[in-house]
C-alpha cells in the first residue's frame, strides 16, 4: 500500500511555535517514512519570492510542494 502525506505548513508551523518548539522539516519527513509508510508528501504552503531558500530546502528535504495564494492584510502583514 502507498501512503501521501497532505500538510498545510501554516498549521502546522503555528502549531509547532505555539508549543515554543521549531519544526525539523527534514526530520519530520523520515518519520513519515519511517512510521507512517508516506512515498510522497505534498506541502500546500503559500507563495512568497523571498523565501526561494525554503522553498529549495523542502524539494531537497523530499517534499512536493503546492503553492496556494498569499494573502496580504490591510495592515500590509501576509495571511
């Protein structure tokens, strides 16, 4: 049987900082893996040219990744 892995990164990362941890996306990988059996994990992550190096440290790290549009806030801040 193949396992996908489907994570929102917003969730996920928020979630993580709130528990006053930082999120090993490299590590978190092998665990689904490991565990969970995951052959391909898709990130929906939001689109933002300045973070190409995330971006290409996620590709790296195994993940496939699905941009979602980027929100920006009145108040100029991104959703």
């Amino acid at each position: 049987m193949v396992n996908y892995a489907f994570i929102d990164a917003q969730n996920i990362n928020l979630s993580i900082r709130e528990q006053g941890w930082k999120l090993d996306w490299k590590r978190l990988f092998i665990h689904l893996q490991d565990k969970y059996h995951v052959k391909k994990a898709y990130i929906f992550i939001g689109y933002i040219p300045t973070n190409q190096d995330l971006y290409s440290f996620l590709q790296d790290s195994g993940y496939h990744l699905i941009f979602k549009p980027v929100l920006e806030l009145k108040s100029g801040k991104t959703k």
